[in-house]
C-alpha cells in the first residue's frame, strides 16, 4: 500500500491516483490539501483538482438541512445504509458555520452515524472549521470534486438550519432536502420562505409513537405551503413535495429514496440537473473571482491607506461612493507603479 507523508504533499501525482482508486487514505489526504489555506497548498490543490478533472462518476448530490436535533445523522444513518445496500458509494460532507466556534459538530457525530462511520461504501468527512461561509463553501465544493474522484456516486452535503448556509449548500447541490420535526402549533415553524423556495422534498421526522399523528399534521400544512411554490424547470409533476419519516424507526425511508430517485431521473432526462450544475460553475467562478480580487486589492494597497480612508467614510469626511472611488485610483496608481 502507498505511503503518504504527513506534513508532504509532494507527490500530487500519486495522490491523485491513490484517489482515483479509490484509497481512503489519499482521498483524506487530498481533503486535508484543499482545506489548507497556504499558499503553496493552494497551488498544489489546483493541481491536484486539475488532474483528476473529468475522472468523476456520475454523481448525485444531496443537500441537506435542518435544525439541531429534528434528526439528521440518524436519517443519514438510516438513509445511507439503505443506499449502500444498494450499491451506491456515499459520502457525508458538513457545511457548519458553526463550526468556526465548536470545531465540527459532524466530528462527535460520526459516533451517532455508527453503522455507517464503519460501513466501507461510506465516507464521513467532518466539516472543515474556521474561516468565512465562502471559504468553508469552496472547500466543501472541492472536497465533492474529490470524493466523486473516488468513485462516490452519491454525495450528502449536510448542513445546521441557520439560513445562509442553506443557499450554499443549495448551490453545490442537485437536490434540497429539508429534514423537519413534528410541529406542536398550528404555524410552520417559523421556516424562512427562502429555505422553502429550495426545498425539493421537505421529510417531517419524528413520525413515530406520540408524535405520529402531529407530524401528519405538519406534513399536510408543508404539503399545502408547497403547493404555493413555483415547480422547478423540467421537474416531473409532484414537486417539490412533503413526506413523513421515522429515522428512528426507518420508516419510509425507502420512500424518501425512490423519490430522490425519481427526481434524480427525470432532472437528468430533462437536462436540467446539467444546467444547473453549469450554472453553478458560473456562480462558483464569480465567487472565485470576488475573493481573488479582494486578495490581489488588498496587497496592492497598504492597510494604513485602507484604515484613513474606512475613518474618513465613518466620519461623514468622505462619501463611500468616493472612497471607492479613491481606493481604485491608488490601486491603479499601485499597478502601473509596480
Ligand atoms: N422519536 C424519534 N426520535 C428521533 C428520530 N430521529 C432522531 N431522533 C432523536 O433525536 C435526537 C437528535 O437526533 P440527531 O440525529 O442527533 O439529530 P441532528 O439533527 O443530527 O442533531 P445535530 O447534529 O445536533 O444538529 C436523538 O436523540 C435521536 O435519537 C426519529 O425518527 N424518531
Ligand atoms: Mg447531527
């Protein structure tokens, strides 16, 4: 078997072919590559993703929200293994902002996701703490790249219900899944409309013991708050739709995993899953861009010129439209200087 140096990513080529076979233990090596934020990684990164581009498995990639303890890992316990049981190939990715401060909440959790933390179809990666939700979503971007490298058809981007995370996530993914517990009143949740507007199939969990009958309410009154929503492009009559579950229990679980498949279907029959992943790399390029250039600025102008002119505009001394103004006159001066 291969041996990779700790601290060394010297040998990318071996690397990435340790990923392309599938070795878990190049797979962890390589995410750990393109979670590192030095400089000299980052290149090596790009090298790294560059070669093994175009040597991904046809994928599926889930998004999935919702708040602490309404039941994720215990769906993704169950729901995993119906799908390896299938034969798919699973990986369990984390989006945490959350994380910046408890260090990956994913971490403890791989003991609540004990069959499949030891299940050899499955792969379990914590979520990369620290940073802004735009590194932490480039990571995990790259970090899907990776994994479906390596032969994982199925991809699980999970993430806490604090609303922003929810639309990156939504934006690396092909489906939205948005997991919820049985409501005791009459409202919804106080779910945000946004997080709605992206929800492919909404799974009320919890539908067991005392709580059954209160989460077929629940599932009734999202069925109907869906039914207001605009259907996606090309999407086969039915949804975005509203189902009940019992991780717990593993009760319509299967269910849950016929419908992704359907859905899965006939988006890709469409074409839609296609464009939209072309969409997305658009989007992904923008950001890209927008943190690049951020860089690029930020070393052309010294932090002293930034400090007086961010003074100056909070003391009324200075509009804001020309402080930019200013700032992108001494970036300029800084080039042609340079
Ligand atoms: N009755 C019942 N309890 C459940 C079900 N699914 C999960 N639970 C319980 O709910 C609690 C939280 O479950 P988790 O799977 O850890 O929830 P989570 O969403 O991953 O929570 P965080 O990781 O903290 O965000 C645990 O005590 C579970 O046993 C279910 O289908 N029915
Ligand atoms: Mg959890």
């Amino acid at each position: 078997m291969a041996v990779y140096r700790l601290n060394t990513f010297s040998n990318i080529e071996m690397i990435a072919e340790g990923v392309r076979n599938g070795e878990r233990r190049a797979l962890a090596r390589a995410i750990t590559l393109v979670e590192s934020a030095r400089a000299d990684h980052r290149e090596k990164a790009q090298a790294l993703l560059a070669n093994l581009a175009g040597h991904q498995k046809q994928s599926i990639r889930i998004g999935l929200s919702g708040t602490p303890g309404v039941g994720k890992s215990t769906f993704i316990e169950c729901f995993g293994t119906t799908m390896t049981e299938q034969g798919h190939r699973l990986a369990v990715l984390a989006v945490d902002p959350s994380s910046t401060v408890t260090g990956g909440s994913i971490l403890g959790d791989k003991t609540r996701m004990d069959t499949l933390a030891r299940n050899p179809a499955a792969f379990i990666r914590p979520s990369p703490s620290g940073g802004s939700l735009g590194g932490v979503a480039r990571r995990t971007r790259e970090t899907i790249a990776l994994c479906e490298a390596a032969g994982f058809d199925l991809v699980i981007v999970e993430t806490v219900g604090v609303g922003q995370s929810e639309i990156a996530v939504s934006r690396m993914t092909d489906i939205f899944l948005l997991l919820l517990a049985p409501a005791g009143g009459d409202e919804l949740q106080g779910v945000k409309r946004g997080i709605m507007e992206i929800a492919d199939l909404i799974v009320v969990n919890k539908a067991d013991g005392d709580l059954k009958a209160a989460a077929q309410r629940t599932r009734s009154d999202y069925a109907a708050a869906l039914r207001l929503m605009r259907r996606r492009d090309g999407d086969t009559q039915g949804f975005p739709q509203a189902v009940t579950a019992s991780a717990i229990e593993g009760n319509g679980i299967t269910e849950v995993a016929v419908l992704i498949a359907q859905l899965a279907e006939s988006r890709r029959a469409s074409g839609y899953l296609a464009r939209q992943r072309q969409e997305q790399a658009v989007t992904w390029l923008q950001n890209a861009l927008e943190t690049r250039l951020q860089d690029v600025f930020e070393q052309a102008i010294p932090k002293d010129v930034t400090d007086r002119i961010n003074t100056a505009v909070r003391q009324g001394e200075l509009l804001p439209e020309a402080g930019a103004e200013r700032l992108i006159d001494l970036y300029r001066e800084a080039m042609r200087t340079r």
